[in-house]
C-alpha cells in the first residue's frame, strides 16, 4: 500500500496555499505585537526536553489540572471526562474512522472537524484572531511552525514532549514539526520529496545505477536527453512546487537559508550556484523537458508513467501507479531511492512532513496532550500505513512485520532513506507571504529573464522590503 496524496498534493502546498491576503496579514500582526523577529536566531535555544517519567506541568499532587500539559498525568483517570476537537484534513473521510480508536482505548471523547488542505490555514486563523476555543488540536504544515509559534497560536511542546520520545521520530517528520530548535507540534506523518528513475532507459544509454550526485546527473542527462525524450522533468511552475525542488537543490549544494546569526538569507553563496545549476539544466543542456515551467508535480508523475522523461524528484505515492498498466506505459521499469547530493552532501530532499498542535486557546490541554502520545504511537502510526498508506513517524516501525507485510510495493526502506536527509523550506514567521517572491524570482532565472544571482538578489531585497513593511 502506498501513500494517498491528499488533496493533489502531500507535502506541498498549492499555488497560492489557499491563504487569503486578509488572513496574512491579520496572522502578521500578531506575530508583531508578540514582539517575534522575522527569522529564527541562532543564539535562541529551548531548555533540554523533560525525560518521560518528569514532565512539565502539575506535580503537587491532588486533583490533576485538565488544562495543563503534564506528560506524567496522561494516564489519569479525570480525562475521561474530557471532549476534545481535532481539526484536520479529512475529504475522503477514512482518517475519521481511524481516530475513532483514540476514543475507544482512552475514554476521551474526540470530535473530528474534517476540512479540506484549502481551507485548513484560514479556518486555524480564524478561530485565532477571535480567541476561539472551538479547536483544541489543528493540523500544522511545516510551512506554519515559525508563524503559529511567534504569533501565539499553538503551545511550545519542547519541554513536554519527553527526549526519548523525539528522539524516536524520523528526521523528516522531528525537523518540519520545529521552528528556532522549538517544537510546534506533534509529528503527524514522514514525508520528503524522493528520486525516480527509469531503470531500462538508463540501461539503454549505457548506466546499470542511477546518480548519486548532480554533476554525474547532469553528466548523464546528456546521454538520455535524445529521440523527443528527455533526461528529466520538473515542477517548475511558478507555484510552491518550485520552492520545495529548489530548498532541496540549495540544500544538496552546501547552502542554507540562514547565515550564522539567524536572519534570512535567500541569496547565499550555496543558493546561487543551486540556482546556476538548475538554469544550466534547463536553458543551456536542454536535458530537461521545456514544459516543466508549466508543470507541477502531478504534470511530472504523468510524464514519467508515459515514458517522456527518464528521472525525476517526486513526493511518495508513485507506486503502485508506475506499475499499474492502465495509467503507466513503464511498467516494471521504475525505481526509488535518494536524490543525489554534491561534494560532502549525500543527499538532501525538502521535507513535506505535518503535524498536529495544540491551541494555545484549548480549554482541554491535558486530553489533547493524551491525543498527541496516541496519535504519534504505535496504535495509530501502524494502521495509519496499513490501512491508509501514509508514512509513519516512528523509526522503530520501518522494521515492524504489519509494516513490511502492508508494503506491497517493496519500497520502504528506500523511502525510508530519504526521510533522514529531509530538509526544511524557512519556516519562518511571514514565509507564507514571501514564499510567492521567492518562487517569482528563481522562475525568472529559469525562464533566462535574469541571471541567477541577479534573480535571488532581487528576491533578498524584496523580501526585506516585505519583513520591515510588516513590521
């Protein structure tokens, strides 16, 4: 069984997320008045994370406070009293069955307010900006973290979840759920982008293996860009799909997105020779297919099934559809395994990894604190994978036999691979307004209308503009 990608798209966002320009602005304003910076810094860390058996919170004895987040009082006997409500993306309606489960083995009544991707950010906003209690627990992109944490929105589980329990957690899944070494939210599920590639076409021009970094994929792209048919392709749409590929190449380079004080850098030595690489590809090689500046990841999931391309970076959720004759033309062809990486990088990949919060304006703290132990546990990550496809966030059952047997496609440890080499875009208070101007800018190096450097130049300046107009 193999991932469902939600809504089109799992990890990614869409093209202009969905998010009103009232609701940025208004989430803005509250990042302002908590007095948060616009980009983490480096001299800030949280405490050490509390061990399992002495969580933060109520240790007097007596009754137990519901509304506090005491990891050591999730066992008492007073939450199953508790109702709690869960906001999540739900359109199909088998994750509500599922958590159905939490209810029968805790006694905590659950309420699941099902929406879709779409609707998801304004909805958390909303209840936000009117200090509503409607929600006590919310799925979190990772795009969120540094917006909900400065802005006040979600509890800081750093020093309540226990250290031995993170430590638990896939890179991919830990990473994207943090902001400034703070932990948003719970891990939810594992997700990263991934490298495909087309075993008999790669044979035919004379590769028995794939790249394992970008200047033998470039190498090899030349040798497979022939007959109408070319090496790769991409979602370089103009759309946040272009962002995810391009933190995973600036990452694979050397770069970051942050110099060592904290602030925001786009336009980073790293970034810039990433930029140059993918330009090259598309404007000087021609070893990608033209169309990919119009594509998104779903155009490029078509392409490959259809033979047009021979490589390429895609979210999971591939198979069984490349094997399936009636939607691929490559059948029994494909295979999965770690994009490639440059000099000391093995590998990097932008994570698509979510979690789930709790709201700071939650009457039922406790209960929902219970819920995030469940939820990231073996009860609800194994049928989470079994059932629905979706990629758990505990290390421990990528060996798990109820796993292995569900994953019919044979691929799970080389998805697995990836998600120790997730990376995430700058989560960063304000990214889900400036995201647009960076993915403008890399489209116009891609597009031959500015040179790289020239294009992250002009993207650091007005994405400076934008964080000094907010603040």
């Amino acid at each position: 069984m193999e991932p469902k990608r939600r809504d089109g798209r799992r990890g990614s966002v869409k093209t202009k997320f969905g998010i009103t320009k009232l609701f940025v602005i208004a989430l803005t304003f509250l990042v302002i008045i908590v007095g948060c910076s616009p980009a983490p810094k480096a001299s800030e860390s949280s405490q050490p994370p509390a061990s399992s058996g002495n969580a933060s919170g109520n240790t007097s004895g007596g009754a137990v406070d519901l509304n506090s987040l005491d990891w050591s009082k999730l066992d008492d006997p007073a939450l199953k009293n508790e109702e709690i409500n869960l906001l999540v993306v739900d359109t199909e309606g088998d994750l509500t069955k599922l958590l159905q489960k939490f209810s029968d083995e805790t006694g905590i009544k659950l309420k699941v307010s099902a929406t879709d991707y779409n609707s998801l950010f304004n909805k958390i906003t909303t209840a936000a900006l009117s200090n509503s209690s409607e929600f006590d627990l919310i799925e979190m992109d990772t795009i969120w973290a540094g917006q909900f944490l400065a802005g006040n929105l979600v509890e800081d589980l750093t020093n309540v979840v226990p250290a031995d329990v993170q430590s638990g957690f896939t890179q991919s899944s830990l990473s994207s759920v943090k902001y400034n070494d703070k932990l948003a939210a719970m891990p939810y599920f594992s997700s990263t982008k991934h490298f495909y590639w087309n075993m008999k076409m790669l044979k035919d021009a004379g590769y028995d293996a794939p790249p394992k970094t970008w200047t033998e994929f470039r190498e090899m792209s030349k040798k497979l860009t022939k007959g109408g048919k070319y090496a790769s392709g991409w979602s370089w749409k103009q759309a946040e799909s272009l962002n995810c590929d391009f933190v995973g190449m600036v990452y694979s380079f050397g770069g970051s997105f942050f110099k060592q004080d904290g602030t925001l850098e786009v336009n980073s030595e790293g970034a810039v020779k990433a930029l140059q690489y993918m330009t090259d590809l598309i404007r000087n090689d021609k070893t990608i297919d033209p169309a990919s500046l119009q594509w998104t990841e779903d155009d490029v999931s078509n392409a490959f099934r259809a033979g047009k391309i021979a490589m390429m970076s895609n979210w999971e959720g591939q198979f069984p559809d490349v094997n399936d004759p009636s939607k691929s033309q490559i059948v029994d062809q494909a295979d999965v395994g770690l994009l490639p990486g440059e000099g000391s990088v093995v590998s990097a990949s932008v994570t698509g990894s979510e979690g789930i919060a709790i709201m700071k304006s939650s009457k039922h703290k406790l209960a929902s604190l219970a819920f995030l132990k469940w939820m990231a546990s073996k009860s609800f990550q194994e049928p989470n994978f079994t059932e629905r496809g979706t990629y758990p966030v505990l290390q421990s059952l990528y060996e798990d036999p109820k796993v292995k047997e569900a994953d019919k496609t044979q691929t799970i440890d080389k998805i697995m691979a990836q998600f120790e080499y997730g990376q995430n875009r700058p989560n960063g208070p304000g990214y889900v307004e400036w995201a647009d101007i960076l993915s403008a800018e890399v489209f116009k190096a891609l597009a031959g209308n500015k040179s790289p450097k020239q294009a992250l130049d002009d993207a650091a300046s007005k994405i400076d503009q934008a964080i000094k107009k907010a603040q």
